[in-house]
C-alpha cells in the first residue's frame, strides 16, 4: 500500500525541494505543483502532488502521529 503525506518544504532548488518531515528531511520533485518556502505539501512516490492548507496538513500529521502511537511505534 502507498500512502501520500504532507511535508513542509524549506528549501527550493529548482524542480526540487527539502522537505521537512517533523524532523525528517528528504528531498522531492516538484514538477507538478508552484510551491513556495513555508508551504505544505502531500508528497506521494518522491514526487509533491499538492500544495495543502497548513490546518490541513496539521490535522493529517496529528493522525499519523496518532496511528504511529496505536501501533506502538
């Protein structure tokens, strides 16, 4: 199964960006989507797919969180 979640991008070099995971860092294409610096955006296979409201993509990183810690991890 995969699954799409949202990272705040920090950093914009080109068609790329550094997305920032809660910590987590990793770099994603941005060639579908006009993000800017501060921006959410859900990031499926590598790639950013769409720029998100910020309330939204705190409510889905709280229910990651949440399903992480029913998980036990």
């Amino acid at each position: 199964m995969c699954i799409a979640l949202p990272g705040r991008v920090v950093r914009i070099d080109g068609k790329t960006a550094e997305i920032d995971y809660s910590g987590l860092r990793t770099t994603v294409a941005l060639g579908l989507v006009d993000a800017q610096v501060g921006d959410y955006v859900l990031v499926h296979a590598g790639c950013a797919i769409e720029v998100m409201d910020p309330a939204r993509a705190r409510d889905l990183l709280d229910l990651v969180r949440e399903l992480e810690e029913a998980s036990g991890g």
